[in-house]
C-alpha cells in the first residue's frame, strides 16, 4: 500500500539519523511525488518547522514550500534542485586549493549528505579514498553512514569515540559537514567539537562544507545531541 503524504512527512520529522541535507532531499521528493494541495502543502512546512532550528536550512525550505501555493510544485522544485545540484563541484575545487593528494585518508563524523557527495565526487575524480568514520554517540547514525559507505565500495572502517585520537593522527583532514553556522560558530552532531580539538594537537586539518543556505545570525542549540563549535585555525570552511 502506498504511503500517504502525511505519513511520509511525518516520517521525515522523526528522522534523527540523517543529517539536515539528506532530510531536505527526502522533503522534496516527498513534495513531488504527491504534489500536495496548497493545505496539505501548508501543513507539511508547518510540521517541518517543528524540527529542532539546528537544522536551519529545513526551516528556511519550508518557508519556501509555503511560498509554492497555487504554483507547479514539481517545476519550481526541479528549479530549485539545479540552482543546488552543483555543491559537491564546488566542496571538490575548494577542497583542492587546501590539499592535492590523491590518495588519502580522510576521518568524517556522524551522518552528512554533503560529506557523502564529496566523497563519491572526490573518488569520481581519481582520488583513491580510505574512509574513518566515527559511530557518532549517542545516538549512533555514524554506523548508518559506514554501511553506505561499504555499499557504495569506499575502504572504511568504523571508528569508536574513544579511539578519535588515533585516526586523526593518521587522517590527512577531516571533513565535516554542519546544521547551521554565523561568523564565530557552527553547529553539528555532538562530537564535533572534541574532534575540532583533538584535531590542533595532531595538527590534521578541519575542512567545514559551506552552504550559505545555513548561515544564521547567532548559533545555539535546542537538542542535546547537537554542539556549538568555534571557529579556530584548524577550522577551514569549503
């Protein structure tokens, strides 16, 4: 039996796995496979907005869901997709003006989308690609990312917190993706900021994707499992 389209919203709000950038996805999707009427299109920004405001860039799409009303739905979303479509190229040079390795490793955290773009783009492009990613406590949706990873044929191997400091001895960067950030701060999965720390005494560098979509005045947080995390030297946004 198909899913509604409130059940499939509802699903995504409930999602606490996947990072802000796989949920967008999966919302626009949802949006054009049904193509709601304008209420139910209303009430789906609504329920989005009741996820926490970590993840700013939802709360910035259902503003512009609501503004879809008496509009082509899949049309104005196909629009929106290509103005988008290219982040991955974009991570990909900035991360080449920072580093030209071609065979490297590489310690992500927690589950990002962006950060999994990257990484198909960068072994698209001839990079031989080893993979730490760490199990992301407390609630674990690194182990879901590892699993993807393994399907998609990356060499990974799951990372225990405890055992951080090991890998990043051993990583040439870490790549971080992030729910928000303002002029002094971002925002991710808790974690975040002790690998930022671990990562100025083994001096292994901190690329942060960029995505201007999530830029907010001021960063905080609502859940626990999301930290605020300074800008430091070892910080460097893609």
């Amino acid at each position: 039996m198909k899913e509604s389209f409130h059940a499939a919203i509802l699903k995504i709000c409930a999602d606490t796995e996947n990072g802000s950038s796989v949920l967008l996805h999966n919302y626009l999707d949802t949006l054009k496979e049904f193509s709601p009427s304008t209420e139910d299109l209303k009430w789906s920004a609504e329920e989005i907005r009741k996820i926490s405001r970590e993840m700013i860039i939802l709360h910035h799409i259902a503003d512009w869901a609501q503004s879809l009303s008496g509009k082509d739905i899949r049309k104005s979303i196909v629009k929106y997709e290509k103005k988008w479509s290219r982040l991955a190229d974009v991570h990909f040079i900035n991360l080449l003006r920072h580093q030209q390795k071609r065979n490297i490793r590489v310690l992500i955290h927690s589950a990002s989308g962006s950060v999994f773009k990257l990484l198909i783009k960068m072994r698209e492009e001839g990079m031989v690609v080893k993979v730490y990613q760490t199990e992301s406590e407390p609630e674990g949706e690194g182990i879901i990312q590892f699993n993807s990873l393994k399907e998609e044929g990356f060499g990974v191997e799951l990372v225990y917190e405890s055992s951080i400091p090991r890998y990043l001895e051993q990583a040439d960067y870490v790549l971080l993706g992030m729910d928000s950030y303002d002029d002094y701060f971002f925002v991710n999965k808790k974690g975040s900021l002790e690998i930022c720390d671990q990562a100025k005494i083994y001096n292994t560098p901190v690329f942060l994707l960029y995505d201007s979509r999530k830029y907010i005045s001021k960063c905080y947080v609502e859940r626990s499992a999301f930290e605020v995390v300074p800008f430091t030297p070892i910080v460097t946004m893609i």
